[in-house]
C-alpha cells in the first residue's frame, strides 16, 4: 500500500479495511504520519503478513517492533530498508509466530581489488 497514493487516504483505508491480513507498505515519504501508521497497522487483528519500509513507519533513528503490538501475530516479514538493521535487530527477535523473513540487503565492494 502506498506507493504514489497520499499517507492520509492509506490511512482512512486502513480504518475501514481491518480484515487485512496481509499488508505492503512501501512509501518513502510518509515520515509526517508514521505515528499513526504504526496505529493504523497496530489495529489490524487479523494482520499477519507485513511488508515495509521501516524508516517510514518509525520515523526514528532506533526503530523497532517494540512499539507495536503485533509481536505475537506476525508469520511473515519483508523489511525493504534492510541497513535498518545495522545497528539494532529492531526487536525481531520478539516476534514469537515468524515464520518467514526477507531482508532487502545490498553488499557493495567499497574497493576494485575485492571484485
């Protein structure tokens, strides 16, 4: 969900939409709302599949699953902005029902002679 599609009408979709079971949330540029995304998606039961640009949804220098309520409903997990994961596990590691894990992570030699 996202993509050119404007955070508030994402939001009002997710207030009527909370059978979702399956969410993509890829907008770079919805940093103003993260706040209420991460309520947004917190409200969603059934929610079980998450795919998402963390630095969106956290708008942190340190964010993480802790702040959410969705440790123990999340089987599958896509995480696009996987250098988020340098410094932190982001709380990973409470996600007692992950089953399913794919980080984005992109390795560049930073010298010719490694290639």
């Amino acid at each position: 969900m996202f993509g050119d599609m404007m955070p508030e009408v994402t939001l009002e979709i997710l207030e009527y939409c909370t059978g979702v079971t399956a969410l993509a949330m890829w907008n770079q540029k919805a940093w103003a709302h993260s706040e209420w995304m991460q309520e947004s998606v917190d409200a969603l039961p059934l929610l079980t599949e998450l795919s998402l640009n963390m630095s969106s949804m956290f708008f942190s220098t340190t964010p993480s699953f802790a702040k959410l309520d969705m440790d123990h409903r999340i089987t599958h997990l896509e995480i696009l902005d996987g250098w988020i994961l340098w410094t932190s596990t982001v709380g990973i590691e409470e996600m007692t029902q992950l089953t399913h894990l794919v980080l984005d992570l992109h390795l560049w030699h930073t010298c010719a002679q490694h290639i």
